[in-house]
C-alpha cells in the first residue's frame, strides 16, 4: 500500500476492484488496511436480545 493511500485513510479504487475480483495481493492490502477495525469489532460483544 502506498503512503498516499495510507494518508487518506481510503483505499484505491483501483485495488478494490482488484481485490473484488480475487487478487490474492489486492486481498492482503483490503485486510491489512481494515486489521485495526476488525480487531476492534472482534471484541466486542453483542447483545443480542430480541
């Protein structure tokens, strides 16, 4: 991922359309890019009662 990316806080177009598209690298920038958020959400808990 470059600077310019990492800077704006947004991924490229470009490497979005090549991760949608099944690029294994375009993949690992999405997921590194988001390691932050995921992290985030996966300790948190949910309540779930309906």
């Amino acid at each position: 991922m470059s600077n310019k990316t990492r800077n704006n806080h947004l991924l490229s177009y470009p490497i979005i359309v090549l991760a949608s598209g099944g690029d294994v690298d375009a993949i690992n920038t999405v997921l590194k890019h988001y390691e932050g958020y995921i992290a985030a959400l996966s300790m948190r808990t949910l309540d779930c009662q309906h």
